[in-house]
C-alpha cells in the first residue's frame, strides 16, 4: 500500500472516510500498528507517562522526541508519522524553528504537532513559510495541565466553545495542515470539522472529527493508573496487539468507536478525565 501523505488524509476527508491513528514510541509496535491499518503514528510527548514513568509530560525533551521519532520511523512503512514537540520547545518562533528543524531533521518526522491556540499563530506562520507541516494541538492542552487546573474538559460553556473555533480557523488560516482536538464536547468537535477544510483529529472529542487518536497503551490496557473515560480497551476481546489494533482500526472507520460513553456533552459541570 503507498505512503499516507497529508494529501492522502485531505482526501479521505472529502470521501468522508475516517482514519485512525495510535501513538508508538519504537520501531517494533510501529510496525505492528502499521501492518494493522494504522494511518498516523503519533510519537506522543505521553512517552513521558506512558514510557518514562513521569506524572506529567513535561519533563519530556527535545532530544527524547528526536530519539523516539527515529526509532519509530524505522519501524513504520506506510504510515503518517507525527510528533509532538515538548514543554518550552516552541516558547517563540524562533525556538520553535530551530527544534522543529531538529525532530524532522534528525527524527525524520513527517509532521509536528504544537499545543496552544492563538498564542501560536505566529509560530505557525513562520513554519509553514518554511515549508513544515503543522497540527494544532488544542482544547485539553496537558503541557499546560497546571494552568488549567488539571485534566478537564475544554470547551463546554458557548465562550470557551467559541473560542477553540476561533482559534482553529485563525491557525488554519495561518498554515496549520492538521489540528487535533483533546478533550471538547462532540457537538463541538463536529463543528470545528466542519468549518475548516484540514483534517481533524479528534481524542475524547466524539465521533464527528476525520479521525481518531488513542493513547495505544490504554487500547492494550497496559496504562499505569487510571484510565481516562475516552478510552476503550481492545485487547480483551481481541486476544493479541495485532488483534487489538485491527479492531480499533476498523471500529473506527465503521464509525462505532467513540460511542456515547466515550464522549463529552456541552453545558455540564466537567469532571476530571484521569
């Protein structure tokens, strides 16, 4: 099967057609998730979590992205592959290019995925004039888990709602080629995807976005401590990772995962989601 290309998810979106992506953070279930169907690796700064053991993802580097990203490339042969940039790696537009150059440079990364809204507009602009794809991380921003007061749902009162549409137009318009939404109700979710023309990439954000990401250790459900609401453990039924991940893949384009007990309403006091 040929490369997944920003081109290929644009024109998915158009046939209405989902696509599914997982994060990995070595070569070896990069492989394995890309032989199941998986169109998007994300090397997720979750590495920090998930893979180092941290209580947050902020202690996770630049050089740490570079590592894991080329270690999950070497395993990938079809498949998109993203990766987050870290705490602080993109305080400015010029920090941001010079460690961004590095992650696709020495990581090989197909694309970057930055949090923040308009904050970042002109860190986007300055990318995509140099010709580096870009996602739009927003809604529950988890490197700025302690100015948000911990893990919450974004985006449920109509002025925070308007404000994560606002802001996803603003850095589409700026150059951003993807944009992924964490955490927001689905009603929401369905908006932002509606009214702009990149793919959207939704996590605990409902059923409406282009494609969905999962954290893939919640899937196999190897996660230390608890689980978040969003999530959905695919091994049980499945019996094996090359199993879980097939599942996951074609629940996904089949339009049953996320199902209602995985999503989030507007207007309802949000409790944490982890």
């Amino acid at each position: 099967m040929s490369q997944i290309t920003l081109a290929t998810l644009r024109q998915m979106k158009a046939r209405g057609e989902k696509f599914a992506s997982l994060t990995a953070y070595d070569a070896s279930f990069a492989r394995i998730f890309d032989a199941a169907g998986v169109e998007v690796l994300l090397v997720g700064d979750s590495l920090g979590m998930v893979f180092q053991g941290q209580e947050s993802t902020l202690p996770v580097t630049v050089t740490e992205m570079v590592y894991h990203t080329a270690c999950v490339r070497r395993g990938a042969q079809r498949a998109l592959v993203m990766a987050d940039m870290p705490f602080m790696s993109c305080a400015n537009p010029e920090l941001a290019l010079m460690n961004v150059g590095r992650v696709m440079q020495e990581g090989g990364a197909h694309i970057v995925k930055i949090e923040g809204g308009a904050i970042m507009l002109d860190t986007v602009r300055l990318l995509a004039a140099h010709g580096i794809p870009i996602c739009s991380h927003l809604g529950l921003l988890p490197q700025r888990v302690n100015k948000m007061g911990g893990y919450r749902v974004q985006g449920r009162d109509e002025a925070s709602a308007a404000a994560i549409l606002g802001d996803a137009q603003a850095l589409v318009a700026a150059g951003a080629d993807m944009l992924l939404l964490e955490c927001v109700p689905a009603d929401l979710a369905q908006e932002v995807s509606s009214a702009v023309e990149v793919p959207v990439i939704g996590i605990g954000a409902g059923a409406g976005c282009d494609g969905q990401v999962l954290v893939s250790y919640d899937i196999l459900n190897i996660t230390l401590g608890k689980t978040p609401k969003f999530a959905k453990d695919f091994l049980a039924a499945a019996g094996s990772v090359q199993g879980a991940v097939e599942r996951y893949v074609a629940e996904v384009k089949g339009g049953t995962f996320p199902a209602e007990e995985h999503t989030f309403k507007s207007s309802v006091v949000a409790p944490p989601v982890s």
